[in-house]
C-alpha cells in the first residue's frame, strides 16, 4: 500500500468523534484525500442536524484544510464501467459510492470505508478502518 488514501463518509464522521482506529490509520497516511461528494454528503448531515451551525463550521473548516478531489470526464467513464459491472453482477450500491468509488479508481488510491459493498468493486482497493 502507497499510503495515500481517499475517505468515505463514515471514515470523516469517525475522525470528527476522534476514534482511535482512524486516528492511527491517519498519522502514517503519506496523503490523504475528500472527494467532493463526501463533503456534499457531510454538508447535509449537518443541514439535517440539531446543531446546524456549530456542525457547518466544523465542517467549513475541514474542507478548506482538506485535499478535495472532484469529478471530471473520466471520473464519468469509471463511474459507468463500474456501474454497469455492479448491475451484471446483480450487486448493486448506493449511486454516491459508485462515485467515490470511480474517483478512487481514477487517482488509484485507496479507499478508506466501512461500508462493505465497496468489496464487490474489485478496481477498488479498500481498507476498511
């Protein structure tokens, strides 16, 4: 492993109540990366949450210290190869991770997550934290 990993949601939400496992796995990560979507799905926890402001803020300020990926044209041919090989297999996932997925795939880099339907992506290598 290269050290480089991308977060899912629930890898950020479990940094954010300071979990030890992450907090390991994080000081000897080479580098670390957000895609967009997560930050999307992170900015509605909040909108959602009893304590908006407070959580944007928190939120504001990690994005802004964060290496953000975004999605591109190729990130659009990931997303559809993996896609259409998730509905072959008859195995499919939520449509974010298929995008998270993709950019993993794209930036070959590791994707941090605890969500094991990430497992029937096999162009995805995942370390589940």
């Amino acid at each position: 492993m290269n050290g480089r990993f991308l977060l899912d949601t629930n890898i950020v939400i479990a940094l954010f109540r300071n979990e030890t496992p992450v907090l390991s796995q994080l000081e000897v990560a080479s580098a670390v990366f957000v895609p967009a979507i997560v930050l999307g799905e992170l900015y509605y926890g909040a909108r959602k949450s009893a304590h908006v402001e407070v959580n944007l803020t928190r939120l504001d300020e990690f994005a802004d210290a964060s290496n953000v990926v975004v999605c591109d044209g190729i990130t659009a041919q990931h997303y559809g190869m993996i896609k259409n090989r998730l509905r072959e297999l008859g195995r499919p996932i939520p449509e974010n991770d298929i995008w998270i997925a993709a950019l993993a795939v794209q930036h070959a880099i590791a994707l941090a997550s605890r969500d094991e339907h990430f497992r029937e992506i096999e162009s995805v290598t995942l370390e589940a934290w």
